[in-house]
C-alpha cells in the first residue's frame, strides 16, 4: 500500500534516485545513532589530537551540508546563505589536517640505514674488502691559476 501511495506521489522516471537518496538516509541515520550512543567526552578520551580533530571537522561540515539541504529543500539559495562561507571555512581546515596527516607519513630518511645500504653495496664478499668505485675520467682542474696564487709554494 505505501509503494502505492508513493508511486503517485512522484514521476517514475526519478524512483531510482530516490531509493538511492533513501539508503543514503539510512545510512546516515545508523551512522548518527553510533556516535550518539557514546558520550563525547569518552569518544574524545579515547582518541588522540589529530582524531580529535578529524572527529571535529567531520561533525561540523556534515551539520553544516545538512543544514545546506535544508535550504534547498526550504527552496533559498545556499550560495548565498553564510552557511556557504563556514563549509569553505571548515574544509581549508580538513585540508591543513591532512596535510599534516601526510606529513607524519611521510617517509623519514635514516641516515645510519643509508649509511649501511651504501657500504654494503660496496662490499665485494669474495674478497672481503670494500670495492672502490670505478675510476671514471680523471676530474679537470678547476681554476688552477687561482690554486697557484694562493699557494705559499710561489716560484
């Protein structure tokens, strides 16, 4: 009786969408119930800064869209509303916390794991010496006319 009633409400050719938009609703609304059954103060012990952060931002920009589809559907204009210039405001925030969530995984260089992958491509086990690399051409001498001011061996 309710898919009745509903496929008289609409034109067919959006029913797909709509079942889309009311999974996504679904969804939505499981999600909110999950975070709403644990106090935030003890989500927020549990987490670190940065997840603190990230757990701030999600909540303000997903409040802020929400209230940008209650405009829509109230029929204003959200652009010019200034819930357009806090959804900026908050996403140049989440973009600064995933910069430095890249940073912190970014690769660091060791020195002393470099110094060690360098020396033992250098070793040669059969001989058990260090290999000198090649000789390639010999290096030009570079401004030999000042090296010889500058030496205290004048002739």
């Amino acid at each position: 009786m309710a898919e009745e009633f509903l496929a008289e409400d609409y034109p067919t050719e959006i029913e797909e969408q709509l079942t889309g938009f009311e999974s996504s609703v679904g969804s939505i609304s499981s999600m909110l119930q999950t975070m709403v059954a644990m106090p935030r103060n003890d989500l927020q012990q549990k987490l670190d800064p940065l997840e603190q952060a990230k757990l701030d931002l999600m909540s303000a920009y997903t409040l802020n869209s929400l209230f940008w589809m209650f405009l829509v559907t109230q029929g204003m204009n959200p652009r010019d509303h200034p819930v357009k210039q806090e959804l900026e405001r908050i996403r140049t925030y989440m973009t600064r916390v995933k910069d430095i969530t890249d940073r912190k995984k970014a690769g660091r260089l060791d020195k002393g794991v470099a110094a060690r992958f360098v020396r033992n491509a250098l070793y040669d086990s059969e001989e058990g010496v260090f290999k000198r690399p090649s000789p390639g051409p010999a290096p030009q001498a570079r401004n030999t006319a000042f090296r010889k001011s500058m030496s205290p061996y004048k002739k």
